[in-house]
C-alpha cells in the first residue's frame, strides 16, 4: 500500500525508490507484478538464488523490513514460494 500516491506517475516514482534502494542493498531481482493501473497499490516479486534455505528465508524477511523501514509503503500481505530443484 503506497497511501500518498495521487497518480501513476507518483506511484512509478516511489516504487523506483523502493526496487532500486532493495535491489542494490540485497542484491536481489525486485519487479512489479501485478496491480499495475492502481494509484495506492502494487505487487512485487522479489527473485533470490540461493542454496541454503534459511540464509534464503532470512535475506526476504529483512528485504520486507527494510521496504517498511523506508517509509514510502505498507506490506499488508505476504506470500513467499521456495522452489527446489
């Protein structure tokens, strides 16, 4: 939830803030996904390679703390999939 967007162009602007600033301090892939023509909303996948599944767990959650932390959003959902192959 990004409450302070009034238009698109704002909502672009904060979510740059946010995949840039997350991408470069944890170096993981960060896109929006999904609610994309929502002013106040939006859905982003975060993409972490890895091969130890709780250095993995512990990488998102402080990602997810982080993107609080910077104050531009809210996380009010959060689903996680590891996949193994």
């Amino acid at each position: 939830m990004i409450p302070a967007c009034r238009s698109l162009k704002e909502k672009r602007r904060a979510l740059k803030r946010i995949k840039d600033r997350t991408s470069n301090t944890f170096g993981i892939a960060v896109a929006e996904v999904g609610l994309n023509d929502v002013w106040q909303r939006s859905e982003l996948g975060f993409a972490v390679v890895g091969n130890d599944r709780r250095k993995i767990e512990g990488l998102m959650q402080r990602a997810s703390d982080f993107i609080e932390g910077l104050g531009v959003a809210s996380i009010i959902d959060q689903h996680t999939e590891i996949i193994n192959v």
